[in-house]
C-alpha cells in the first residue's frame, strides 16, 4: 500500500499544488497562480506549518499589549493575522498585515470578508522595507525574512527592534542551513522526504528547488541569532524546530 497521502480534491478546499509537475525553469514568483495553490502548497512543503500558526496565536497572547499594534510582514493569505486575531483579548489592538504581491494581498482581503473575528486588520499592499512598525508590541515574519536581500536584513531588524514596545517580541520563522556538512545533507534529505511523503514527485521537488534558487536564501540559526542580537534583541528563544524549518521568539 502507498504511504503518499493524498491531495485533497473535496468541493470548496483550496486547489491542489501541481504548479512544478512540469519543467519550465522560472524563478519562484507570489502571483496568481502561486495563490490559488498557496495553503495546499505551504502545507505540503513547509514540515510543521499547520502547527506553527496556531502557536503564533498561542505566543502572541503574552507579548500583545494594550493601545498598540500586530503586525505580520509577508501576510500572505493571512493566515498569521487570523490566527492571533483569534487567540488575543486584548484591547485596543490593531493588526497590520504587510505583502507586495497584489495578488496574495487581494485574496486575503477576500477572505477576511468572511473571518467573523472582532479586531480590526487593516491589509496593505507594500514592500517590508518601506512599512515601519509604529506601536507595534508584537511582529511576526513567518518564513518571509528568508525572502529579503541579504544586505537589507540587519536594516530591516534593527528599525522592527526600534519601534517594538518594551515587553514586546518578534516571532520569526524561517527555513534554515546547518554549517556542519552532514546534517546540512541529511536536513535537505529528510526535507524532501518530506515532500514526497506529501505527494510530490522527484521532479516536483527538483523543479521547485531550482525555482527557489537565489529567491529564498536560508542561512544558519547562530547567523539569525547574531543578528537579532546586533538589532538589539535581549532574548531570543527558538520554540520549533523541524528539520530545517525553525521558529524563534525574540524579546525586547
Ligand atoms: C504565512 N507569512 O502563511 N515585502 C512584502 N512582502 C514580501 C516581500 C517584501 N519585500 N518579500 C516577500 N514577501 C505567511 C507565509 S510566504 C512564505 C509567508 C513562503 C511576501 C511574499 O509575497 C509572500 O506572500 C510572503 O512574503 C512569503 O504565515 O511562501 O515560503
């Protein structure tokens, strides 16, 4: 019997992601059809995706203060947003979630027409580096800093530290790279295990790869935790860890 799971075809789930089952060599791109595909895709791809979300919500509830602001830079379909949206009591609390592709920015604003939660989220088409993070206690990137230029992450880190409250934190996700020769290996192996595990094929996986070449540029945990401490943060705690997808809490 197949181990694969299969992709789920029900009426009204989001489309399945077969966006790599044939080779035609762009680099990755958020557009349109990225989107359709998207919540079938990073479920698929990213070990620990549907756990993680939740618990941004989960973490968001000791770090939102009162009169001030959420945000979740890389919104994508929202999925962060509506998480802590749902999970805080706080009050007085706004939620600004930041994406550049027009595309995820529409659908998500389709979506939260249909999200019964309460707090206002206010969803702006925009580059992160252009977007400052006033009154924010709490800023999440979920797996959208490993997106951003090299050289514009420390500038990018530093102005979220800046603006964060006091008490308040950073909850950052990313796919990572190990320095050590071996478990960098097996990392990627256990990865695309991973994915084939999904229901993705060789060829899905080897596609989607080169696609992401010099798109998304992983780097290490003791180069993500250099940094934070560069910005300034005090505390940084990783709370998830499979194979190489982590998520971390930095403190201010
Ligand atoms: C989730 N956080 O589901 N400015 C704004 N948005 C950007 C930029 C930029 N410079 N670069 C990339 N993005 C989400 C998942 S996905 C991760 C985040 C993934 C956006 C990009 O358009 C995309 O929507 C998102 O960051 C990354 O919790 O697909 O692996």
């Amino acid at each position: 019997m197949s181990q694969k799971s299969q992709p789920d075809q029900r009426p009204g789930k989001p489309e399945t992601d077969r966006l790599f089952s044939r080779h035609e060599g762009q680099s990755f791109q958020f557009d349109e059809k990225v989107v359709k595909v998207f919540p079938d895709m990073i479920n698929r791809s990213v070990p620990g995706y549907s756990l993680i979300v939740p618990m941004l919500g989960l973490l968001a509830r000791r770090f939102v203060q009162a009169d001030s602001v959420v945000y979740d830079l890389g919104s994508s379909l929202g999925a962060a947003s509506l998480a802590v949206r749902h999970a805080i009591k706080t009050d007085d609390v706004d939620i600004v979630a930041v994406d550049n592709s027009a595309s995820m920015v529409d659908k998500f604003r389709e979506l939260l027409q249909q999200d019964p939660g309460s707090i206002p989220v206010d969803v702006r088409l925009m580059d992160i580096e252009d977007c400052e993070t006033v009154d924010a206690s709490l800023v999440i990137l979920n797996f959208t800093l490993q997106f951003i230029k090299m050289d514009k992450r420390l500038d990018l880190l530093q102005r979220i530290y800046q603006n964060l409250k006091p008490g308040g934190a950073l909850l950052l996700s990313e796919k990572i790279c190990f320095e050590d020769q071996q478990s960098q290996q097996l990392q990627i192996d256990w990865h695309h295990d991973f994915k084939r595990s999904q229901g993705y094929s060789d060829l899905e996986v080897a596609n989607k790869r080169n696609a992401l070449e010099n798109v998304l540029i992983p780097e290490s945990l003791e180069t993500h935790r250099q940094r934070l401490g560069q910005a300034g943060f005090e505390t940084i705690i990783p709370w998830f860890q499979c194979f190489n997808f982590i998520s971390l809490v930095a403190i201010k």
